[in-house]
C-alpha cells in the first residue's frame, strides 16, 4: 500500500494546477478526466506523490483540516515572494502572530510557508501534510497501516514519514473543533502488488476504526470513499496494475 494522492478541489482546475505545477515543479501527467488536472512530485528513486486537482461547482465551505505546508526555511520571504508572483494571495485565517506565513492559491485553498526547522530536512517543496484529528495517536495508527509510513520527528504531536526518510512529514494534529463538512482536500491510498487488495485495504481500514461514506457523491467510484474515526475523508484506489 502507498499514500499515492494528495486531492484538491476547485473551481478551475486547470488554473489551480497552473499555479501548483510552478510553485511545487511537478511533472505533467495529463488527467484521466479533462475537466481534472494532475502532476507528479517526484522525491528521488522511486518516491513520489501526485497532487490531483478535480473539478467541483462548488467547493465546501472554508474547514481547511487538511493543508500543505511548504518549505520556506531560510528562503522563507523569497519563496512567499515567488509564490505571489505565480498568484497566490496572502490569507488571514485566524493564526495570529506565527513565523510561518498563510497564502492562498488562486481558487482559495489555504497553504503555508515554513520557518526554518530541522524536522523538515529531505522533505522537498511540501514540508508537511498536517492534518486535523480527534486522536493523534489512534489515527496515525490508521495512516501507517495504510501508507506504510513509519514514526518519524515532526512539529506536530504524533508525525509520520515515507520509510525513506524523503518527501512530507504527515503531522496529526488535534482538531480545535469536530469535523462538521467535506474536506475540500484528501489523500489517496493505493494497494501494491505486495500487499492486500483493495478490499483487504477497505477492511483493514474498518478494523482500525474507518467507515465507509454513505454520501450520494462518494457512490459508483472505482475508489472506495471513506473517513477516517475523525470523520476525515480518505479514498482507496482500485488495485494496482505493477
């Protein structure tokens, strides 16, 4: 199994993967569906995640559990300024005095900036995947199993990293509130060859306490839809082809 996707929705996809194709220098992959775009982030060897971008007329509310942060570092003021200049806009959610810094990409979802930190040695441009959770340690039990990940140093309390030590930390984080709407981005796990298929991944999630979405929009996928025990939507791809 592999943490395969990182998925946004917007407005125009094309124009959000634009922006996140220049900012993240991905490789074009060309969409399964045209009205979607999809790029790949290559991390070295054969670590990689793609950042897919689907089509939606309109995007849940502002709840924004999941983000990526970027790696700023000692570059943090060049790379907001980068940034900018391919169209983001700087955003104010509610965090206050902090050393990273908020901007939007151009159809509004909400990233950040990183200050200089050790934690984020070998990341890559995406330093990080926070995510908001009720249970740090019960859902990060979930995402290794499904990932495949392992327990690595992070910022937030309870971080998990590929085996490899490369690409984002992914960082559970307590939620400052329940999960009340869809998350406007999610991840995508995949079977492997070396592993269950994806209905033994559908059932290992349900054993670690994942359910299945009953929502009208999750039916009649390829993909199976479902929440973690924090109610944060993830999907399970059909199974690899090698």
């Amino acid at each position: 199994m592999r943490l395969e996707n990182i998925v946004m929705q917007a407005r125009d996809p094309q124009a959000a993967g634009r922006f996140w194709s220049a900012a993240l220098g991905l490789v074009d992959l060309g969409p399964g569906d045209p009205d979607d775009d999809e790029g790949r982030l290559s991390l070295g060897d054969d670590v990689w995640l793609d950042v897919c971008i689907e089509r939606v007329a309109e995007p849940p509310p502002p709840g924004w559990r999941l983000h990526l942060d970027l790696l700023g570092g000692a570059q943090q003021q060049e790379v907001v300024e980068r940034l900018l200049g391919l169209g983001a806009t700087r955003a104010d959610i509610g965090q206050g005095e902090v050393p990273w810094v908020v901007l939007a990409d151009p159809d509004g979802h909400p990233f950040c900036v990183m200050e200089e930190g050790a934690a984020y040695s070998g990341t890559g441009p995406v330093a990080a995947l926070p995510l908001d959770s009720a249970d740090p340690e019960r859902d990060a039990e979930l995402y290794a199993a499904l990932t495949g990940w392992v327990p690595a140093r992070g910022v937030g309390p309870v971080t998990l990293r590929h085996p490899s030590l490369r690409g984002p930390l992914l960082e559970l984080c307590p939620e400052p509130g329940p999960k009340v709407r869809q998350n406007r981005t999610h991840l995508d796990v995949r079977p492997t060859p070396d592993g269950p298929d994806q209905r033994g991944v559908v059932e290992l999630a349900l054993s670690l306490g994942a359910s299945l979405a009953a929502d009208d929009w999750a039916q009649g996928h390829p993909w199976t839809v479902m929440r973690d025990p924090s109610g944060n939507e993830f999907c399970v791809l059909a199974d690899s082809e090698g």
